[in-house]
C-alpha cells in the first residue's frame, strides 16, 4: 500500500544535487511498500554501525575537528578552512568566502569492501580542507581499484594505471594513494559534460608545449604510455613511480600541478618546476576560477540518484 514518506528520513536521504529527474525518481519512491523500506533502514543502520566501529578500532576518527586548515606550502597559500568530521559526516566550512559544504564518506565510499573503506577513510582524514571541498563537490562515485583490472588503454594493454578518472561516467577509480590526482581530473572535467577545461585552454596548451620543448631540449624523453610495457608483470604503477609523467600531456600535466598546489608535492614536481613554470602559473589561475565558478557549472552531476541507494535498495 502507498504511503506517504517521513520527510525527515527523506531529507536524509536526499544529497544536495537535486535534478529533475531525481524528484522523478523521488515520487516513485514515495509508492514502496513501508515495511519494506524499514527492514532496509535496519539492515542499512545495521551494517553501517557495525562498520563505524570497525573503523574507529582501526584509527579513524569519529569525532575530529580541525579548526584552521590552509593550505600553505611552497607554491601558494589557499583559504582558511574549518573541517569537522561526525560519524562519517564531514562539514567543510571555507571560512574566507563563507561557504559550507558536506561530504558524505558513507555514501562515497558504498560499494567498497571494509578493508578498502578503512584506507581510504584514513588518507580523506589526512586531506587539507579545500581539498576535501573539491572531493565533496566534483566526486558523485569513488570507486577502489584493488582487485580490479586497471588495464584501460585498449591499444596498448599492458599499461597499469594507478587510477583513472572517467568523464564519460563522472566516476574516479583509484587507489587510495592516487585520489588527488584523480580529483584533480574530475576538476579538470565540467561532471558529466566531459569536457577537459585544460584542452579548451589555449594559454594552459601553449605552455605545455612551451615546457615539452625545454624538457626535451636539454635530453628528456617524453612520457609514453607505450615505454612501459614491464609495468604489467611487475605489477607496479605508471604514476607513482615516473617522474615526468607530467609530460604525457595537457591532462597529466594539470593532475599533477594540482596535486603540487593543494599538497606541496607530486610524482613530476621537480620536472614541473624546472620546465613548466608558466603552465603552473596558469594552473593557479585555472585552479581558482574553478573554485568560482557556481556548483551547477562546475559539477554537472548526470548520476540519478535513487535516495534509497544507500539503503541498499
Ligand atoms: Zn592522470
């Protein structure tokens, strides 16, 4: 029989990107059966207490709050934030524009194994403020890559990656070790319009190629996916272990650089600095106007979200 949904529980359930065809989706839900939906709040509330614990067993936090988080390192200064983690709640207040947002780590990290949740739960605790504002706003899916088969360049399959960021699906799968970098090319990416800003980006091109031709004057060989065809057996990562991994192209260039910005380091930092000044200037640039830009433009998230999902239904 219909009935009418707590709207307590609904805006619980609710995340804040809300699109029409969600409200849809929405009064669909509105129709399930009401004992069926309680059994799977139960056996959600269940598990995901059970995990809690587990996880505070195991050094996560529950109740951490930071007061001034900044980023400042060699680069750059960011704004000051405050973050306060709850449960799996994490409130991220930016204290120089005044803006909050929350970032939901139960939500964007279902699908895991509690192994996989753990590490990942502890390197997003260890995570500057801006940065997790980034992760709250870009990320709809976090995906692990352990188990998974990471060979995605078709033609050339023996290339391991550490993680890849897919703008056809909006959705990062990565290690725990790679997830900035991959949020920096979910950054990169208007959401599901999946279109790179970097690549329209005449200056951000220019330097590149600006910087390509330095490296490779004084001897360097570029990147190429293609030069690495041990990686497979060896089993070891492409991004973590090159060091000019920067020069593969545009794309990698301004993951990087962002990683550099928001971390104070990256896999290809030295190589960014001696011969990608001008492209990490501009990056300074592309990094705050994205940060301007309102959330609907910068994160166009195609995800339809069945605000039971996280039930389990
Ligand atoms: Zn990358």
């Amino acid at each position: 029989m219909p009935f009418k949904i707590n709207t307590d529980l609904l805006k619980k359930l609710v995340p804040e990107r809300k699109t029409q065809s969600q409200s849809r989706q929405q009064k669909r839900l509105f129709n399930i059966d009401k004992a069926s939906l309680d059994k799977q709040v139960a056996k959600f509330m269940k598990e995901r207490n059970d995990f809690l614990n587990y996880a505070v067993k195991n050094g996560y936090k529950r109740d951490l709050v930071i007061e001034n988080s900044q980023v400042k390192n060699g680069l750059r200064t960011g704004d000051v934030y405050s973050v306060e983690y709850h449960d799996f709640t994490v409130t991220i207040v930016n204290k120089t524009k005044n803006r909050t947002t929350t970032l939901d780590l139960n939500y964007l990290l279902a699908g895991m194994s509690n192994d996989d949740k753990l590490k990942f739960l502890k390197t997003i605790q260890s995570l500057p403020g801006e940065v997790l504002e980034d992760l709250a706003i870009e990320v709809d899916t976090l995906i692990s890559s352990t188990g998974k088969d990471m060979h995605i360049l078709k033609e050339s399959p023996r290339f391991l990656a550490g993680g890849y960021y897919s703008g056809n699906n909006d959705e990062i799968t990565t290690s725990e070790k790679h997830i900035v970098h991959e949020l920096g090319h979910a950054m990169d990416f208007h959401g599901s319009k999946n279109e790179s800003r970097v690549m329209n980006n005449k200056k951000f091109i220019n330097a590149f190629n600006i910087g390509l031709k330095r490296f490779l004057k004084d001897g360097n060989k570029q990147f190429n996916y293609n030069d690495n065809p041990d990686l497979f057996s060896s089993g070891l990562s492409v991004i973590s272990h090159n060091s000019n991994y920067c020069t593969a192209n545009p794309k990698e260039l301004w993951a990087e650089i962002y990683t550099a910005l928001t971390t104070g380091t990256c896999n290809s930092y030295n190589t960014i600095l001696k011969y990608f000044p001008e492209a990490l200037e501009i990056g300074k640039n592309v990094l705050e106007e994205i940060r301007n830009e309102s959330r609907s433009t910068r994160h166009a998230s195609k995800r339809i979200q069945n605000p039971l999902s996280r039930f389990g239904v």
